[in-house]
C-alpha cells in the first residue's frame, strides 16, 4: 500500500536518520580532529569510521527485522543474547552517555556564547555553569508540563543545522588551499601528536561522538510505508552525515593549519569561517548552533529519561523509574537524569573539563552498548537463529556482524586505558539499582559468570578512584 496514512516515505525516512546523527558536535569537528591528528591520519581516520559505522548501522537494520519483539533499544539486545547484567550495563552506559552528552551540549552551548560575551569563556566558568544550570532547569519542567517537541521547533533546528552547514562547505571549498592542505601532512612538525598510528586511535572517540544515533535508524522500521526503504534511509542518511562530516573536516584543514585548528576555541567551525569571511561568518554559525543546540536540549533530556523508563519497564531498571506523572513523563527517571547533569555541571567547574574531555567520556560509555550489539549479531548468526531458510543471508550477516565487532573492540582499545577506567568508575555504581531491580522480582543479583564480569568492574573502579585521587587520572 504505498498511501498508507501515517507511514514515512523515504524521503521523511532519510530526514529523521540525518537528523539523529547530526547535533552539536560537527559545529566543532575542525578543532576536535586537529587537537589528536593532521591531514593524513584524519583521512585514514575517516576511512576506518566510515566501514565500522557502516556495518554498525547494518547490525541495528539487521537486528530490528530478525528480532522484531525486542523493541527496548540497544540494552534490548545484550539482555537477550549474554545475560541480565550485561543488559543492565548497555542501557546504563547508554543512559550515562545521553546525559553526560548533555553536559557536553551545555559547555558548548555556553563557548558558543563566550564569543560575543567573554564572561562564559569556554563554557566551564562561574557564570556559564550558573547559566546551564538555569536553562537546565527550565528545560526539565517545561519537559515535566508534558511540552516535548513541537512541530515548529523541529523545523527551526533542521533548519537551523543545515543551513549553516551547506554554506561553510560551499564557502570554504572556493577558499580551500592545498599548500596549507599538504604542508604537514603526517604531522611531522608536530611531535607532541605522536606516530601516524597514536593519532589515528587517539582521533577515533571523536568520529563516534559525532556518530552516536545512527542505531537510532532502526526504531523508524514500524513506522516506514515500505520495509526495505529502511534499509535505504540508513544507508542514504549515513552516507549524507558522513560526507558533511568530512567536508567540513576536511575543507578546514584547506583554510588553517593543525596547529592553528587545535588552539581554536570551540564551536570552531566560527573561528574558521570568520577567518575567510569576517565576522559576520562566526556570527552566522554561532547563531545556527545556539539555535541548534536549544531545541536539541530539550528532546535530549526526554530521550535520557525515556532510556531508564524502558529499561524499568521489563523490569531491568528498578520499578521507582516506571512512574509517570498526570501529563504521562516518566517523572522518576527525569528527575535522575537531570541531578546527574547537574552534578557533572558543578564537576566542570572544578575540574575544568572541557567539551571535548566530556564527549571522550560520554563516547567511551556508549561502547559496551555497541560491543554487545554487534556480538548479539554475530551470536544469531553463528547459532543459525531465525536464519533457518536463509544461508546466503546469514553469511552476509556474519561477516558485517564480524566487521562491527572488530570494530567496536577497536573503538574500546582506541579510548585507552584511561577512559576505560573511567567507564568503570562510572559503571559499578549502578550495581545498586540492579540489585533493587533484582529483588523486586525475586532473583538472584548475579549468577557464577557475571559474578567475575562484575569483579573486574570494581577493581577497574578503584585503580580509577586511587587515580583521580593520586593525580595520574584526571577528568
């Protein structure tokens, strides 16, 4: 039926995936990529993403038609195929990185102002912090009065992320210079950037950062007029991010230098554009993200809630999270949510942290959920698992799940051990909640394997705390 009322056309398909994927953080691309890399690790950097993301996409498409009835998100899928404690793990890394992602948007937001009002400096001063935490608060009620996304505010957000997008890569690509493109291509000159192979690793958290939605895609499959264009959308959305993604990385490269890049403050994407147009040029992408960034606030702070609801929902979360108030927002989880963006808030302050420490840590919690997305998709494949009547299909699987999870173990060594033991830190925590949820049906917390999964989480979690403690870990 292709007028069936209330279905996506491709075209509406497309648009949703693009603009999951596409947030804050492309408007910092430039000055990310160039504090780890120069031009040619960035490329080969990009190159590697383009495959693992690719594949990532797969599994999630994938794993949306074989296993139609696990519709809680990514959690969903390490629940079903390794156990409940890894279930819980992938939706609380998930959760964790949703709202530290949100701490990260409020830093940049806050630099975002600190260009026309010094005051705010890089988004981690008094007064920036003072002002997050106001428009925090003013987000979470407005979200509690049930006011989630309005149609117009969705408009004035695409617009707003697109427009500015489209005219610094035709802008730049007239001003695009080769021999500031090719003068340190290695980054030879740069020895605090290291070997070819420490800046790619070292440049890998960011491409994923400025990834994280694209397992969104698959939620849109219900809701297509046609099954297959789901297929297309997430392959047409994430071939049209990734070439933003690399145009502006990589056009930038073409107007500064790396070292000039890398001491720019962020969203640096202003700095480049007024360096070939002016002022107005700063102001113009300024404006465009300050925009960008409001209306995603508030459909971020949902989203993070809505993770713990779903989870508390089948009984992985604790059943305190499943409350909703009169206007049917899981008031519980939205309450958490946001006292953990306001402590992480406050932490800034002390810690200096900037946005690109925070997206570091927020991309290295939504790794475990990634890992035991692609290795539930290589489990199916490997037990031959709705694959009865499908050989051909299921060695394609196998061997796209097998890239994924390559990959994503990948992604895992490229944070380093540093931001693995800050995962930690911020994983074993959680095991309060787990054993709430564990209690209120009557099961054991742990069997005999996750026992030791769990072991490991608390001896990573204490070398961290000794090491934020003694000064070789810092934030």
């Amino acid at each position: 039926m292709s007028d069936a009322p209330g279905k996506l056309k491709l075209g509406a398909l497309v648009a949703l995936v693009v603009g999951s994927m596409i947030g804050g953080g492309i408007f910092s691309l430039p000055q990310n990529m160039a504090a780890s890399a120069d031009v040619g690790a960035i490329l080969i950097g990009w190159a590697i993403t383009a495959v693992g993301m690719l594949t990532l996409a797969f599994v999630f498409q994938t794993l949306a038609n074989r296993k139609p009835d696990l519709d809680g998100g990514v959690y969903a899928y390490a629940k079903a195929g390794f156990g409940d404690y890894m279930g819980f793990s992938s939706a609380w890394g998930y959760w964790i990185s949703a709202w530290i992602g949100n701490v990260g948007y409020f830093v940049l937001l806050f630099s975002t102002l600190g260009y026309f009002f010094p005051i705010f400096g890089e988004g981690n001063t008094p007064a920036a912090i003072v002002g997050s935490s106001i428009l925090l608060w003013a987000v979470h009620f407005l979200v509690l009065r049930g006011i989630k996304e309005a149609a117009f505010i969705n408009l004035i957000t695409t617009v707003a992320k697109v427009v500015p997008l489209v005219l610094f890569v035709l802008i730049t690509l007239f001003a695009f210079k080769l021999d500031i493109f090719t003068a340190d291509i290695w980054g030879r000159m740069n020895p605090d950037l290291g070997s070819v192979m420490n800046q790619v690793r070292n440049m890998m958290l960011v491409t994923v950062w400025v990834f994280i939605g694209i397992e969104g895609a698959s939620i849109f499959s219900a809701r297509a007029e046609k099954r297959s264009d789901v297929g297309k959308a997430t392959v047409i959305g994430f071939i049209t991010v990734l070439l933003f993604l690399v145009l502006v990385n990589v056009l930038s490269l073409g107007i500064m230098t790396q070292p000039e890049l890398a001491k720019l403050q962020n969203p640096s994407m202003a700095a480049v554009l007024e360096h070939v147009v002016g002022h107005w040029g700063a102001v113009l992408i300024s404006v465009g993200l300050v925009i960008s960034l409001l209306g995603a606030l508030l459909s971020w702070v949902l989203l993070c809630a809505e993770i713990m609801f779903a989870a508390a929902k089948d009984h992985t979360m604790p059943e305190f999270l499943r409350r909703e108030n009169a206007k049917q927002v899981p008031a519980n989880a939205l309450w958490l949510t946001n006292a953990m963006v306001q402590i992480f808030l406050v932490i800034t302050l002390f810690s200096a942290s900037t946005y690109l420490k925070l997206i570091y840590l927020a991309t290295s919690m939504i790794l475990v959920p990634y890992l035991w997305s692609a290795a539930y998709a290589v489990l199916l494949a490997v037990r031959n698992e709705t694959y009865e009547q499908a050989l051909a299909e299921r060695k394609k699987d196998l061997f796209i799940g097998g890239i994924a999870l390559i990959y994503a173990i990948w992604l895992l060594y490229a944070g380093g051990v540093k931001y693995l033991l800050l995962s930690a830190l911020l994983y074993a925590p959680g095991v309060i909640l787990f054993a709430k949820a564990k209690r209120e049906v009557g099961q054991p917390i742990f069997t005999n394997v996750e026992k030791l999964i769990f072991a490991a989480v608390i001896v990573g979690a204490l070398v961290a705390a000794y090491g934020l403690y003694d000064g070789f870990l810092t934030l």
